[in-house]
C-alpha cells in the first residue's frame, strides 16, 4: 500500500518539470530580434516606428527605445518584413530571415533628400515643353470671381487679401 503512494508522489512531481522542460525546449525553437535603427553617423534614433511582419502572420508595430533599441522576443524563425521609419529619413523596407535564438540586426535610415517645389499662378499659360515634376500651377479664377463679385456688390477687393490694402 506504500508503493502506491510513493508513485503518485512521484507522478504529481514529475509533471511540472515535464511541463517545464516542454517549455525550455519550445522556447529553444524560437527566435529573438534585437534591432538597432540608426543615421549614417551610427547614432540610435529614438522613438523610430518599426513594423515587423512575420511570414503569414501578424504585424507587430513598436517603437525604439531612447537609444534606438528594440527587442522582439518569442518569434518563430523564417523571414520576417521589416518597416522602420523615422521624421526626417527614408524608411527602409527588408526583409530577414530569423534563425532560432538571437538575431541582431542593425538597420541605417538615410537623411531624406529636400524636395522643392515651384508654384505660379495660371496667369500666363505654361507650355507643356516648360513644365517639370516639381512645378504647381495654382489657378486664380477663385479669387478673379470673388474679386468681381466684390466689385459688383459694391465690397472690398481689399479684404480678399486679409484687408491690408486700404
């Protein structure tokens, strides 16, 4: 009657370490991201958005930390998608490929290019041999129409351009 028991003891306590054990080598099979996202200087950029997507899985969106740190754990190896982003940069857009453990990624955002525009009125027509990617051509009939509207009901021309032309 003794031994019976003994090996229930033995089987009670014997569950949780299988369970543990299950667990350690489940979390062996998994993979950990530790991304770095800085400028070309190698300085971490805080608070840069990151969006990693795992093959066939769900997006997870974070930020850095104020060193331009993340870590992503309990991920499952394969390629993931990455988006990081950051005012000022341009977004950089990969894909990797996790192995089981630690990955460490360095991601480099370039400074964005300034972009220029140049705006004129339709005054004059633009030829089409004149025009460029960066140019607006900004129509004036609006203001034309509100202006002779003004003059006919006896108002203001001055008050379309904020009532500084009195």
């Amino acid at each position: 009657m003794t031994r019976i028991p003994a090996l229930l003891v033995a089987f009670i306590l014997a569950i949780p370490g299988a369970s543990l054990a299950s667990a350690q080598v489940n979390a062996s099979q998994q993979a950990q991201l530790r991304m770095t996202v800085v400028d070309i200087t190698g300085a971490g950029l805080p608070a840069a958005a990151v969006r990693v997507t795992p093959a066939g899985g769900t997006p997870t969106e974070l930020a850095t930390d104020d060193h331009g740190l993340l870590t992503l754990s309990a991920l499952t190896p394969g390629p993931v998608s990455v988006h990081a982003e950051f005012p000022g940069f341009t977004p950089f857009d990969g894909t990797l490929t996790l192995r089981r453990g630690n990955n460490n990624q360095v991601i480099t955002l370039a400074i964005a290019g300034v972009q220029e525009e140049v705006v004129v009125t339709d005054t004059v027509p633009v030829p089409d041999e004149k025009r460029f990617d960066n140019l607006r051509v900004l129509s004036i009939a609006p203001l034309l129409a509100e202006a002779i509207d003004a003059v006919f009901e006896d108002g203001s021309v001055s008050e379309l351009f904020g009532g500084d032309n009195m």
